[in-house]
C-alpha cells in the first residue's frame, strides 16, 4: 500500500528550510574571500578576526540578554563555545587563508567530522560504524589530493597547521555540542542563547590576545584589492560582520529547526564548495584538477562521516523546550568558517 504524501504545509516548511540553508552556507562561504583582501591590505589576520567576532558580538548583544539566564545554567558550555566554536575557529582559520588558499584552509577545515570520529572512538571508546572508517578514509585521502603530497607539500606548512587547528577547535564544538543534549528537564539550552555568548566570550578572549589597539585602523578606510579590483575596506568588513557571521549564524540555526540536523548538515558541507568557488572568481584562486577532486572526496568523506557517527539515544521532548539541540547547531554553523 503506498505511503501517504505528507501534508502541503510540511512540504513548504521542508522546501523553505532547504533554503535558509543554502542561504547560511553561502554567507558561511563568503568570510574568506572577503577577508582576505583586508588581510593582504595589511590587517594582521588576528585583527581580522576580532573585528568580526567583536562586530557580530555587538550586534547580537540584545539576543544575549534576552537568554541572560545561560550564565547561571551553563557557563562551562558557553566559555567552550567562545573559546574553541569563536574564538579558535576563527583565528585559526584566517590566519590559515593568509598563507595558502582560502578553499584549501576550509576544506582542510572539514576533516572535522572525520576527527570527531577519532575523538568518539579512542577516547570515550564508543563503537563506530564502517561506513563511518570509510568516510575517514575518503576524506584523508582527499586532504592529501588537496595538499598534493607528491609535490613535497607544495604549500606553507604552517599555513597547513593552521587550518588543521580550525579543524580541531571544531571537534572541540561537537564535543561541547553533546554535552547538554541529553536534558530532558527543560534546562536544554537555547542555540541562538548559545551563539550570542560565544561571541561575546570569543569577543571578549580574542580582545586580550589580538591588542586590537595597535591596529592598522586606516586600512579599513582605504580600498583592498580583490584580484585587481578596488573594494572598499568598511564594504568588506560589513559583509564579514553582518552577513558572514551574525545572518550565517542565525540562518544555520533557523535551518536546523526546519530541518533535521543531519539534513542541515548535509547542506552545509556545500559551505566548502561555495567558499572555493567564490574564492575561484573573486581572487582568482584557481585549484588544480587533482585538488578540486580531492576537495570533493573530503566533502563526501566528511559527510559520510557526520551522517554515521554515533548519536546518544533522543530525549524524550518537553513542552516548550528548543526544537534543535547543540549537536545540530554545531553542524550548521562551523565556520565557521567559516
């Protein structure tokens, strides 16, 4: 007997989350090539760094005092969230595009889910799945395509380090992710609560390490270069900030309640063939056939692996609770990333 069609509004409702998705890996997709030319105006890359999380800090400040009550029921989680889903990510990740391409950092960047594997295996010695070993191996396999290993690593090593740290202050953010996932009393926080005090903790950690004022502050009212042409520095600096970072953010949140979190997920591992592309045609970062295809065996090693990883077993819902828990934020919104 055939199944039913689900109901027109659940059809919209899932038609319409793909969307915000897709919307939320392209504003993911678009910090690099917008950052980079500010970097190679002469911002130092930290610089950078805290000018997008301190914008985006400051633009979500109304959101962190609405969910004022996270700081009494889980700043453990939010100090993580700042420390390694922000603060680490970030820096970690433009520092990297400042010495080696920016879609060979973020694909780098997406060996996250395959470490997170590593991290569920070897130290809480949970089982995994084979499926799981194979998307390990694919996307280890591609990162050496990437990296053209047979050329000597053709790239900056330390450029190279520097997206693997990225990589692994995500695992840090999926760790943090599954702590809390299991409250089924209603204490579950709230992702959008989370995300306005990371980047007020991240605002706040980045502050004391990257001394922004020793700043070059007129490079942000000069033009930067984007493969030859001149853009102006507070346009590009606008786009990290507000798109890049507060809508990416929000959006990956939004998707993820419309959506489930391994759906959201899926989708969002497009941010890495978005940021190449983008970096392709605004700054003229062309990729070799061997990367492009071992970018795309990174990308379906990682999602094989974020589809079979093991999950704890779902709480039973509360009334009134959030729709989506840390696992399935953490998902959306690498880098994120970016």
């Amino acid at each position: 007997m055939p199944h039913a069609a689900p109901p027109s509004h659940l059809v919209r409702a899932r038609s319409t989350g793909l969307a915000i998705a897709l919307l939320s890996a392209f504003a993911f997709g678009g910090s690099g090539p917008a950052a980079k030319p500010l970097i190679e105006a002469g911002l130092d890359p930290l610089h950078v760094t805290w000018l997008r999380v301190a914008g985006a800090a400051l633009v979500t400040l109304p959101l962190a005092w609405r969910h004022r009550g996270l700081l009494r029921s889980h700043p453990a989680l939010l100090a993580g969230f700042g420390l390694f889903a922000v603060a680490g990510v970030q820096a970690c990740y433009f520092a990297a595009i400042s010495r080696i391409p920016v879609g060979v950092a973020l694909l780098i960047e997406y060996l996250a889910p395959a470490l997170v594997l590593g991290w569920v295996r070897f130290v809480q010695r949970r089982p995994v799945t084979r499926a799981a070993a194979v998307g390990v191996v694919l996307a280890v396999g591609g990162l050496s395509c990437v990296v053209q290993v047979w050329s000597g690593l053709a790239f900056d090593v330390l450029g190279l380090l520097l997206a693997l740290g990225a990589a692994c202050c995500q695992v840090g953010y999926f760790v943090l992710s599954d702590h809390g996932a299991d409250e089924a009393d209603g204490r579950r926080p709230d992702p959008v609560g989370v995300i306005a005090y990371g980047l007020l903790v991240g605002a706040l950690l980045l502050t004391l390490v990257a001394r922004p004022w020793s700043m070059e502050w007129g490079v942000l009212l000069r033009d930067a270069e984007m493969d030859g042409t001149p853009v102006p520095g507070l346009l590009l600096l606008g786009w990290i900030v507000l798109v890049a970072t507060v809508a990416a953010y929000l959006t990956g949140v939004v998707s993820v309640r419309r959506l489930s979190p391994q759906v959201a997920g899926v989708v969002a591992c497009l941010e890495a063939v978005i940021a190449t592309a983008l970096a392709w045609v605004l700054l003229g970062e062309h990729l070799s056939a061997p990367q492009v295809l071992g970018g795309l065996l990174v990308l379906t090693g990682a999602l094989i692996a974020q589809r079979s990883a093991p999950r704890p077993p779902a709480p039973e819902p509360v009334a009134g609770s959030a729709v989506a828990d840390h696992a399935g934020t953490g998902l959306s919104a690498r880098t994120p990333s970016s």
